[in-house]
C-alpha cells in the first residue's frame, strides 16, 4: 500500500456506486491517499442471499486486464478466469468451425460478474481510507457545494460534503440526472430492438458439455445465442432475438418447435431450462460532457453503455479508471484541469465503442456465415503476421492493445480501403492478363458453340419447369 499524500490527504472523493466500475475506481482514488467513501443503493453483495441485476458473463481483455493491474489484481482476477482463444461457430446442421481471436497465445477470458465485484469490493475495503457504504439511495446532491443526500432503508437520511463526485453507477444513473438540468449536455440513449435470455448449460459428467476454451456461437443472421464457460464447468448461454420473436415463443411446444429448428445440438444439453426469465432489454447511451467543473465527473455505464456484442462494456469502463489516474499524474492532481481533459479525450473514444458494439453484433449473427467474411478474415490475419506494423485487424486493436477506440475505427476504415483497393487492382489485372492471352490465342468458337447451345438448352428446361 503507497503512503497518502499530504496533497490528497485532506480531499475526499465519493464514489457513488459499487458495481465494478465504482469498486475498482474507489481503489485507485484510495490509493493516491484520498478519503474514499463509496455509496451503493443496493445491499453489500457479499452478503446477500439473491442476486438481483445482470448476469451475463463478461469477457476480460487487455484494457481491464491493464486496469486491474495498476491495483495489484490482474494475477488473481485472471487466475479465477477461463481462456477462450477463439469462436466456435455452430452451423444449424451441427458443423463446428473455430476462428481465431488473434495470434497464437492471445485469448479472452470468460469471467464472472458477481465473483469479480466481490473481489473488487473486499480489495477496496483493505484501504484505510475507505469506507464502504451500502444501502445509501442517492436523493439529491449539488454541483456547486458537493454536498450529497442519501436515503437509508430504515426511513433515515445522511449528508455528506464531498471534493470530487464520482458517478459510476450505471445506465440509469441518478448522479447523470443532474447533468440533463444543465444546458449544452448532450445525451441520448437507445433500446435496440433486440432482448437478451439466458439459459444455463449443466456440466455433463461432472465435465464440460462442450469444449471449454472457446465462446461458442449459433449465429442464425437476424437472432443468435452464446455460450461462455463457468469455473464450475457450466456454461452460461445468451440467446439475443428480437421481441417480437420472443413474444411468438409462449408455450413449451414452441419452445422445442424452435430450439429443434435452429439450435438441435443444444436440447440435449441445456435440458428443460428454457425460457424462465421474460427477455431483457439492451441499451446504448451516449453523453457529453463527463464532467461539471471540478466537482463531478462520470465513469463507467453513467457516461457509456454500450451493448455486450464487442465484449468491451467493462473494459471500456475499466480503462476510464487508467485513464483518469494517468490524467492525475500528469496534471498532478489539479481537477480543474483533470476533468475537462478527460471529457475531451474519453467521449470520442467511448462514442466509438458504442458503435463498434452495435456493429458487432450484426458481424456475430450473420457475417461470421459469410465466405467473404472468412476470407477476409484470413486475409487480415496474413498480411499482420507479415506487416504488423501496418495491417493490425481492427478486434486485435480494440481487444489485445490499449489503441484508443476512434483511432482504431479510423485505422480499420483505412486498412479496409487500401485492402480492397488491392484485391480489385489484383482482379483487374489478373482479367486483363486472361484477356491478352485469349487475344494472342483465341479459341475456336466452332469447338465453343456446341457445349453453349447444350448449356442454354438446360437452363431454358429449368427455366419452364
């Protein structure tokens, strides 16, 4: 544990949520030697008997992994996770088909949320500096004092003044509702049309039901289901779909109907734990600016969420909690400097995000069936194992570097031009180069003509049939 500083000693941060981002964010506030007092409206989830909130199972990689490291838990969050190095896909006929991340040793790690917020919160309780708050509903709070109102279960209220807010407490958050009052703040927010079901996959013979180091998708174009591996060798699987495909799905008939007609490889496996849960909703939010003055700042899913299809919400959200921390370092702690920079810097990275992951989800539906898709793929992976310094797939910028998102989305469109570019001036010559042979060496049409006319005279015969 680094000493306090006398600079931060005095100044008390309050991080209002204690999901993941605001328990790894109040981690790295502690560590500078600030007062941290963390508030959650929910129970300590340590503690509780039900878990209430979203369960699907999140996937680590560089960014988070990198964050987690600067507060000494990336070897014990990694150790508690299960490598997936690649996609598998699974055909509607059962055909297995693996594409790789990326390089050889790159993977993804399947991890769960509830364990990681646990570990995240009993790390933050080993500061000195900390106090932990929960069951502490945010009422009101202000801009302009700090001062902040918190409402308790038993009926009771408690103040508290604090030098920097920080809100990290998700897509619905109460500490952003004061940004909405304020002009020139940009926000919106998007329901895609699709919900979200999830589904459990036992262990079979105490081993996993299918290979275990892989995230395992059945993309079916305008729907698709995943499946992420669990310590205790079950499989935690996601089906996305539209709502109005849910909602034809209301007897147990129609359920197999469905599952026998698009996922048969499943039924075996899943058993009869279909559909307990109505489907969730999904939602993108966009805002600008992170920040008011020197009192507040947003982090995490209060300024960005974004949809689970690039496996980036919590990444993203982790690298918010780097970023700051380095901003604190080099402007040494002034936050009337820290704030603004870090809205000017973070929200064209997080907007691309947003995008990248509804983009995504169209790529694992229905472009991973794609020839062209595969081929690129290849193609891609080709030319960075022999120029890594000028093609580098755009998955392998966003997932196994810390290139900020809008420059890795502005490197893919421009890798994506001078690939395509070369392919058609490729095919160009090559049509050029067989039509300077048949001039130098035409066929004999007679020899052409009798197998044309046999041709035509087929496609007329299925034609009228």
């Amino acid at each position: 544990m680094e000493e306090t500083t006398s600079r931060s000693s005095s100044k008390v941060v309050a991080v209002v949520g204690g999901g993941l981002v605001g328990a790894l964010n109040a981690c790295f506030f502690a560590k500078r030697g600030f007062q941290v007092e963390l508030f959650e409206a929910r129970e300590d989830i340590r503690r509780a008997r039900h878990m209430k909130g979203r369960s699907i199972n999140l996937a680590l990689s560089h960014r988070g992994r990198q964050a987690l490291q600067h507060v000494g838990m990336e070897e014990k969050i990694v150790s508690q996770g299960i490598p997936m190095n690649a996609r598998m896909i699974h055909s509607p006929s059962g055909k297995l088909s693996s594409i790789p991340y990326g390089k050889k040793g790159q993977f993804i790690l399947s991890v769960d949320r509830a364990n990681l917020n646990r570990e995240l919160l009993t790390e933050a309780e080993t500061y000195p500096n900390m106090q932990l708050n929960f069951d502490h509903k945010l009422q009101d709070w202000s801009a302009e004092t700090g001062l902040m109102t918190f409402a308790r279960s038993d009926g009771s209220v408690q103040e508290i003044q604090a030098d920097l807010i920080v809100g990290c407490d998700g897509a619905f958050s109460a500490i952003r509702k004061q940004f909405l009052r304020r002009s020139r703040f940009n926000y919106s927010q998007t329901y895609i049309p699709h919900g979200y079901m999830e589904l459990t996959m036992p262990p079979v013979h105490g081993e996993f039901a299918m290979e275990p180091n892989y995230l395992h998708i059945w993309p079916r174009n305008t729907f698709m289901m995943i499946a992420l591996p669990n310590l205790d060798k079950t499989f935690t699987c996601t089906l996305f779909m539209p709502f109005e495909e849910f909602e034809k799905i209301t007897t147990g008939e129609e359920v197999m109907e469905f599952f026998h007609r698009y996922f048969p490889d499943t039924i075996p496996l899943i058993g009869a734990d279909y559909f307990r849960l109505p489907a969730q909703a999904m939602v993108s939010v966009k805002c600008s600016p992170y920040h008011i003055g020197d009192k507040c700042v947003l982090m995490g899913d209060a300024a960005h969420a974004v949809v689970p299809f690039y496996g980036q919400g919590m990444n993203a959200g982790f690298e918010d909690c780097v970023v700051f921390d380095e901003m604190m370092e080099q402007f040494k702690e002034d936050l009337s400097v820290v704030l603004p920079e870090y809205t000017r810097v973070r929200v064209p990275d997080d907007h691309a995000i947003a995008d990248l992951a509804m983009y995504n989800y169209v790529e694992m539906r229905a472009h991973v069936n794609s020839r062209w898709f595969l081929f690129r793929k290849l193609l891609d992976n080709f030319l960075y194992a022999i120029m890594p310094k000028t093609i580098i797939p755009l998955y392998t910028m966003v997932t196994f570097t810390r290139t900020p998102y809008h420059e890795a989305v502005e490197r893919w469109h421009w890798q994506n031009k001078v690939i395509n570019g070369g392919l058609l001036l490729g095919a160009t010559g090559a049509a050029l180069g067989v039509a300077c042979v048949l001039i130098k060496n035409p066929p004999d049409v007679n020899k052409l003509a009798g197998p044309a006319e046999k041709l035509w005279s087929r496609l007329m015969a299925v034609g009228a049939a």
